[in-house]
C-alpha cells in the first residue's frame, strides 16, 4: 500500500505510527480473508473431484449430483469473496493514495506557513534596523560640518 511520498515528520508517534499500525491490521485481515477463500476453494473443488464419480443406483447419483451442486455452489461464494476483496484492495490502494497525498500537501503547507511567518520577522527585523540605522546617518548627516558647508546662504 501506498504510505506517503516522502519522509514522515514524526515517525515512532502520533498519527504516523497510527496510520501505519492500522494499515498493518487491515493488511492482516485481508491476507487471512484471501487465505480463507482460497482454502474455501481448494477443499470444495476436492469434494467436487470425490464426489464426481459414476456409480450404478440412481439413489446415489442424484445424492451426489446434489453435493457436486452444493460444493459447485460454494466454490461460486468463495470466488465472489474473492473478487469483492480484489474491488476493496484497489478502492482502499486508490483511496489511501489520495489520502497520504492530501496528508503530505497539508505537512508542506504547515511548512511554509512556518516559513513565512519566520520570513515575515526577519524582515521587520530588518526593516527596523534599516530605519534605525537611516536614523542614525540622518542625525550626523545633520548635524555634520560637510552638510553646513552645503546650505547656501540666503
């Protein structure tokens, strides 16, 4: 399954290890599901193969014509099972991909949210150094002999 496309931020806790612990379990369930069908499979074909022989009394060959549809018919359940386990894993494969995508875009919008508010404060910060600094040079530009010098006498 599909767990995400890059490193997580707090793997060994928190909704990370959750997710991942959930998704071991759900993995668990299915490969006993799968197990189960196939094995549901497999002895029902065996019993159709034993049943399936030709025997004289007609008593004896509607009983197993009766088993070999019974058995036939359990062998159809099984596949079923099969078949709406196969839909589930691909429905949970598509889904969980877009879930952990999702997941992931969220991570890197809380990433530069970060990234903008420390942007933001480096830049009043800077900010307010460069209007203390232009006060500083105002103030001995002001006050210096050169800028005397400079004005022009009415």
């Amino acid at each position: 399954m599909n767990r995400g496309g890059g490193a997580a931020l707090g793997s060994g806790s928190g909704p990370t290890a959750a997710a991942t612990a959930s998704a071991a379990q759900k993995q668990k369930t299915l490969l006993q599901r799968v197990e189960t069908d196939i094995g549901n499979i497999v002895d029902n074909f065996n019993h159709l193969v034993n049943v399936a022989r030709v025997n004289d009394p007609p008593v004896r060959n509607s009983q197993e014509a009766f088993m070999m549809e019974m058995r036939a018919s359990r062998m159809v359940q099984a596949a079923d099972s099969l078949l709406k386990l196969v839909s589930e894993l691909k429905q949970t494969a598509i889904f969980s991909g877009f879930a952990s995508l999702n997941d992931h875009v969220e991570e890197r919008i809380k990433e530069f949210d970060q990234q903008v508010e420390k942007s933001d404060r480096l830049l009043s910060k800077i900010a307010e150094e460069a209007a203390a600094s232009l006060k500083e040079l105002e103030s001995c530009y002001y006050s210096s002999a050169q800028r005397a010098n400079q004005i022009p006498e009415p």
